[in-house]
C-alpha cells in the first residue's frame, strides 16, 4: 500500500500500519531523545538541521524492525504550473529516508500547531 509519499510502502494491511505507528512512536519516544542529545553541539552549529537527520535514521531503524515498511528511491515527474517549469525530482534511497523524515517533522508541526 502506498500512501502519501511515493517511495513509502507497507505491506500487510492495517495491523501493519498500526504496528508501525507504535514502533515509530516508541523510536521517538526513547531514541530520539538520546539521538539529539548526542548530536546537540552540530544541531546548535546547523541550526536544528541535523535533527532531519536524527529522524531519517530512525525511519530507517523502524525499516530495518519493521520489515512491511520499506522505504525506496522514487521520482516526481516534471509538471508545469501557471508556466512555473519544475523539472523531473528524483530522489535515491538516502535522499528518500530524509524527505520521509521532512514530511513527518512538517506534518508533527502542522499537528502540534493545530492542537494548540
């Protein structure tokens, strides 16, 4: 099944989801903060950038233990909006692990500021 961001797949149906949903929530919970503890002088330096990173490597540890998710290269095809010309995006498996973890840190954003 695919859903929001083409290269993002789960296989197994809605108790695989679920079960990703709670080991992506436990990752956050324990490695997470352990993670940015220890990158914290480059997360100051790169002014919160490294904690992308932080993030890709924890969607790529829930992979690696959930192995229904995966996570693979994929491309958008090029579009033309109102003569706005964007080109073909293609993105390899580490570029893909850090725009998954870009669109779940801005979706967490738009979450946590709608809930306040």
């Amino acid at each position: 099944m695919q859903l929001l961001i083409p290269g993002v797949s789960i296989s197994g149906g809605i108790w695989m989801i679920v079960l990703g949903g709670v080991v992506l929530a436990l990752m956050f919970l324990i490695l997470k903060p352990v993670l940015n503890l220890l990158t914290f002088p480059i997360n100051t330096m790169t002014l919160g950038l490294t904690s992308i990173f932080t993030s890709a490597l924890i969607l790529y540890l829930l992979t690696v233990f959930v192995g229904a998710i995966s996570i693979e290269a994929f491309s958008y095809p090029r579009t033309d909006i109102m003569g706005v010309i964007i080109p073909k995006l293609t993105f390899n498996t580490f570029f893909a692990y850090i725009y998954s973890a870009f669109v779940l840190s801005f979706i967490d954003s738009l979450l946590s500021w709608l809930m306040n």
